[in-house]
C-alpha cells in the first residue's frame, strides 16, 4: 500500500520521541534525522523535506511545546499538522455552475489511467452527488480508449457520446455539447489523449479544446508509481493549460507516496480524487487531514464508514444482526457476510484504516484471504439448503460428499465448521448481553472453536485423559 514504508519509519521516529521523559534539541535532532530520512526515502521532493523540518523544528522546540505535560505528544500533533499542510490545510471539491452544463476536461499521460479515472468521477458524480453526466471520448488517437470508455460507462448507466476515431477531438468535443444541450445534461467529462511524454502537439490540441469547452475543471491524472515525476508532469502541465486539480491513480500499489506530498507544496494545484483499485467504485475524496491521519498510522474510522454505508447492503446487515441478537447464525449467515467483506474490497487496506491495527496489516495477505473466503464459500455452496441452515446435522458422510463437491479435504470442511461453531458461542454471547472477554476466547480457542482448530481434536484429548484416569 503507498505510503507503508514511510508510516512505518514516521512511527518508529515519533515513537522514540513521546518515550523521553524531557524534550531537548539532542533528542529532538535525533527525531528530525530519522523523520528527514524517512521523507527523502518515500520520494518526497529535497526543498520540500528542507522546509518540512525547519518547520518542525521551530515550533517543537518552542517554549510552549517543552514546558507542556507531554511534550512528545505536542511533538507527534506538530508533525501531523504539517503533513496535513504539505497535502492542503482545506478538502478540494469540484465546482459547478449553478445553472447550465459544467464541463470537466480530463488530461494526463498516456498509461496514468485517465480514461478510467473519468468514468470513476462520472460515477461518483452521478450516484453522490445526483448529476446527469455525459462522458465524451476524444481520445481518437487510441480507438482501444473509445471501446474502454464506452464499457465503463455502460458498467455505471452513464451515458458515452462519441463519433469514432476518424473525427477529430475537438469537434467531437463541439457536437458533444450540442448533444448535452439537447438532452439535458448537467455535467459533461471529457476524456481527452494522452501520451508516453508531453509533447506540443498534444499541448497544441489539448488547449484548442479548452478554448471551445472552458472547462469549469481541468483535472490532471498523476500515477502514485511515478514518484517526484509526478511533481515534474504537473508543473509542465500547470504551466500551459491552468489546471484546477489532481487525480491521483494506483494508491493502491507499493508506490513510496512523495510524490504526493511535493505536488501541492510545489505546483499549488489541489488533489481532489485518490484512486485505491481498478474498480469503477474505487476512488475517494481526498481529505488532507484523513490522509495525514493514515500516513501517521492514526487510522480513518470515517472514510472507513462512508465506504460501509455506500458499499454493504444494510439490509443483509440488518437481517444477520437480528438473527444475532437472538443467538442465531448459520452458514447462510457466514455465506452473506463473505459476500459484504468482498464488497469491501482490500481487506489490507479496510482493517488499516482502523487505528492501531497498523502491526497487524503489514502480516496481511489479501490474495491468501481472498482464496481461503472462496474456499469456504465453495464449501457452503455444495451444501443444501437445509444443511446450511442446521449445520448440526453434518455428519461423515454428509461432510464427504460437501468436500468432493467443493473439490477440498474433510479437513477443511471441519476447519469451517469449527469457525461457524466459533461464531455461534459469541453469537449466544453477545445475545445474553455479555460481551466475550478474552479470556472466555481463551477458552474458545483451547476448545477447539476458533478458526484453524479442530474442536473434535479437542474433545479426543479430552477423551483420553478420562480413560487414563479410570484405569488409574
């Protein structure tokens, strides 16, 4: 995920700094040397880092911070504050006309995923903020991002206004704005060409076209992979055409995430999407201060429900929560669980916007969760319904034809239903009104009940040591 390396090292930085009982300009440019490493490491640009720590330094080593009852803590708010002001003090937002079509020009390099990142803002426009949207596809220099667009927008019931690749893009984009006339849009987005480098006939189309659109927008699309070039594009960018924002795709990725950190300070153009996957709902708002928050291993609880509420069917939710409260929970329960987690998406990147789990999400594996959730699924599937929802009835030969069916082992059978039986203690738990305390998990796990155990294994010992005692 961006930015992991450098919260990692922040964090050990920072955490060495709160555990001194005094703060002193020794211990400070300890701190400020780990931090500055940290920086220049995940790509972030030399004059900023500079600035970054002169800044720190001042106001640390300030009266205020030293004589305070925790001074490292002042220290760790002093950092987060300025990261939030390398990334913007305010959240962006896109501008629209009160009355009238507002139109968004989308430019970028080739390869930096602009046409799916215009059919993502098109989306979240259309489902979030209620918008007519028409996207239009001048990008005739590559006919494949004509087909693209048209799928996309067929994916999120956006409509897709184009006249092939043998019309030029500018009138493309001048019949486009008839047809979004005609038809009562209210917000067209143009996906316009890219490519591999700028060059100036590219300049030269891309600025003929803003001169016919006047765009309300003009949202760069910059891969987090590029690092510092992304500063670079934006500046070249910037200077010829005016932007208004940026769109920062492949978060997602192991990108060092500098890059994102230098382009506001530098080019003074605001991020106003982050891109996190390549499905069609996977962009979010940026939010400076959400941002600074995940850098600094703080978590964000908020954006994490946003997406629960946009993503999860709440009344699946809903309905298994009921059961629950009256000590119920089945494999149909398990099955429609499995099916809100993957609506969730990454399950690395959920669980590392909740604070403190940030140890744990490094251990995480995506690929291997995906895997064992769709064994167990393939598990439930080969049941019956009624074997779903009476799971006690499963003996041996039940359990033999459900793993032949689901092509796994017995073993793995009974590793699910010992997950399901795990389940249904905290279920009859929580429905009693007693929240299960860790050592009644304890107690679970040496019985077998948690996942990855076997509670007949369990019952065996328990067997054995009897009979020893008898015979004694």
């Amino acid at each position: 995920m961006a930015f992991e390396s450098l919260s990692e090292r922040l964090n050990k930085a920072l955490k060495n700094i709160t555990g001194q009982g005094k703060l002193t300009e020794a211990n400070m440019n300890d701190m400020l040397k780990e931090v500055r490493m940290s920086l220049l490491e995940a790509d972030v640009n030399y004059n900023v880092v500079k600035e970054f720590i002169a800044n720190v330094k001042e106001k640390a080593l300030g009266q205020e911070v030293i004589d305070s009852i925790n001074p490292g803590q002042m220290v760790v708010k002093i950092v987060h504050d300025e990261i939030r002001e390398l990334l913007g003090t305010e959240d962006a937002r896109l501008h629209f006309k009160k009355t009238g079509i507002t139109t968004v020009m989308m430019v970028g390099l080739q390869g930096t995923g602009k046409t799916t990142a215009s059919a993502k803002i098109a989306r979240y426009c259309k489902d979030k903020l209620q918008k007519r949207v028409l996207l239009v596809a001048c990008d005739v220099i590559r006919p494949a991002a004509i087909e693209q667009l048209q799928t996309l927008g067929q994916s999120i019931d956006v409509e897709v206004f184009s006249l092939g690749a043998d019309v030029g893009a500018v009138e493309t984009a001048r019949q486009a704005m008839q047809y979004a006339k005609e038809r009562q849009k209210d917000l067209v987005i143009f996906d316009t060409a890219g490519r591999l480098h700028i060059d100036q006939d590219l300049m030269n189309e891309l600025s003929e076209m803003k001169q016919l659109v006047e765009p309300d927008e003009l949202l760069l699309t910059v891969d987090a992979m590029t690092g510092q070039d992304i500063v670079t594009v934006a500046r070249e960018f910037n200077e010829q055409l005016a932007i208004t924002g940026l769109v920062v795709t492949k978060m997602d990725g192991d990108a060092r995430g500098g890059g994102l950190l230098s382009v506001r300070t530098i080019t003074n153009v605001p991020v106003l999407f982050v891109s996190n996957g390549e499905k069609v709902e996977d962009l979010e708002a940026f939010h400076p201060d959400r941002m600074a928050d995940r850098i600094l291993g703080m978590g964000d609880i908020v954006t994490l429900v946003e997406q629960a509420q946009e993503k999860l069917d709440m009344e699946v939710q809903e309905k298994t929560a009921k059961r629950m409260k009256s000590g119920i929970f089945t494999f149909n329960d398990m099955l429609d669980q499995f099916g809100q987690m993957k609506k969730m998406g990454s399950m690395q990147r959920m669980l590392g916007m909740i604070p403190g789990l940030g140890n744990m999400v490094k251990n995480l594996d995506d690929e291997k969760m995906n895997d064992s959730m769709n064994r167990s699924q393939a598990i439930i599937q080969s049941m019956t319904p009624y074997e779903r929802e009476n799971p006690s009835c499963l003996k041996a030969s039940r359990k033999n034809r459900i793993a032949k069916g689901a092509g796994v082992k017995v073993m793995d059978v009974n590793r699910l239903i010992s997950s399901l039986e795990q389940m249904q203690m905290m279920t009859k738990m929580m429905s009693g009104g007693n929240m299960p305390n860790m050592a009644s998990l304890q107690a679970m796990q040496r019985g077998g009940g948690l996942a990855g155990t076997s509670k007949h294994a369990g019952s065996k010992k328990q067997k054995k040591s009897k009979k020893k005692k008898k015979k004694k």
